[in-house]
C-alpha cells in the first residue's frame, strides 16, 4: 500500500519528502492541502499534525509530521530499493549526514528562508515591500554558511562524505526557489557550491519534484515550511 503525503507539492517541506520517495522510487499519494482555505488549522488536519503545519505522512497506523523526520522514515523503510542516502551501514558516515542536515536546518536555512520570503512572498501573497534589512540580515547569514560550504566541498563532492545523502537533498527545495533571482550568485561565485547544486539539480528526482515549484505565481505562496507556515 503506498503511503500518503498530505501537503502541497510546492511546499519545499513536502517537497523534501517527495524527493526522498522519489529517489527511493516509491509510490506515494500526495493529498493536497488547502492552505487559501486554512485547511492546514481545520479540525481533520489538526487531528494528524496538532501544530497545522505541513506535511504529514500515514502509512498505515502510522502517522509522522516535520519533513525531516519523514524523510528519514521513508530513506529507512524503502532501504531496499533505492540509495543509500542516510548510511545506517556506517556509524561514522551516519553520523556525517546527521551533522550536515544538522546545518542545514540550523544554519542554512536560518539565512536562506528570510531571503525568499522576503523577495518572494512578500510582494506576491501581501502585495507588500521587502524589507531590506531582513534581506540583508539573510544573505549575510547564507554567506557564511556558503563560505563553510565552499571549504567543505572543496575536499568532499558532497558534504557528508563523497556520496550524495539526505543532507545534500534537504537543501534543493529552497535552493531551486533562489536560483532564477539575483542570489543566485551567492552559489554561482563558489565553484566548489555551485558543482555540488549542479550535481543535485540534475538528479531525476530533483528533477521531478522541483518541476512543480516554479511553474505558476501559487509557487510564490508561504507554504515552503515550518518556519513560515503560522498564517
């Protein structure tokens, strides 16, 4: 039976998880969540995540919600049949990808996230101003974070070990959002970040899933994650 994942397909939180499906070719249902109706805070929604956030994943009796948590469940029960993308087999390289999602939910997404929904959501869903210093504050944090990742990538091709993991694919959602503006530069400028997102971009699973995030102005909507999921 394959297991359903509740949530917009543009969210870059469910997008996390669909990546991992993906890459592990599994099936799934994706069972849309309308957030223009505040679906996420209605009673059903409530009763699978008590904090109205998406997504949320059921697989049988089994109900798990915050994207990373998911999408280790998912690289974990589809071990078989795809990647080995959170390297269970080896304490020391489990422990890598540990540490680098670690950095990726506490660092680099603390600098890119306020950038997008600066630029991106806040003119488009509020028909407001991006406030410049918000923007400013964001890149100024991603620009260490990047800087971190240069030097790393420039002895690793990927950042766990040299093999692509789940700490590499929780940050193409985001990234994919950044690349058709002007910050995109912040990864174009370090040769060593701009191969590894090249490198994850072309996987076909990214491939798929980010095919969805860009394709219409509700792509621009706040449902990219947690963070900014409170509306």
């Amino acid at each position: 039976m394959a297991v359903k994942v509740s949530g917009p397909a543009i969210s870059a939180a469910t997008a996390r998880v669909l990546l991992c499906l993906g890459e592990m070719g599994a099936e799934y249902e994706l069972v849309p969540v309308d957030f223009f109706t505040r679906e996420q805070k209605s009673p059903h929604h409530l009763a699978r995540n008590a904090f109205g956030l998406v997504p949320v994943l059921e697989d049988g009796d089994l109900l798990l919600f915050e994207s990373r948590a998911i999408a280790r469940y998912v690289l974990r029960k589809y071990k078989s049949s795809g990647p080995d993308l959170v390297r269970e087999g080896s304490l020391e390289e489990s422990a890598m990808v540990d540490l680098w999602l670690e950095v990726e939910a506490q660092q680099y997404e603390k600098g890119i996230l306020p950038i997008f929904f600066q630029i991106m959501v806040v003119p488009v869903l509020y028909g407001g101003v991006p406030e410049e210093k918000l923007v400013a504050d964001g890149v100024e944090k991603l620009v260490k974070v990047l800087d971190v990742y240069e030097a790393r990538l420039s002895q690793s091709k990927h950042l766990a070990v040299d093999f692509v993991s789940l700490a590499d694919l929780s940050h193409v959602p985001f990234a994919h959002y950044i690349m058709p503006t002007p910050y995109a530069s912040l990864f174009q400028s370090r040769p060593h970040a701009k191969a590894w997102w090249d490198s994850l971009a072309s996987r076909p699973a990214c491939k798929k899933v980010t095919a969805a995030l860009l394709t219409s102005e509700l792509s621009l909507l706040p449902l990219m994650d947690d963070a900014c999921l409170h509306f």
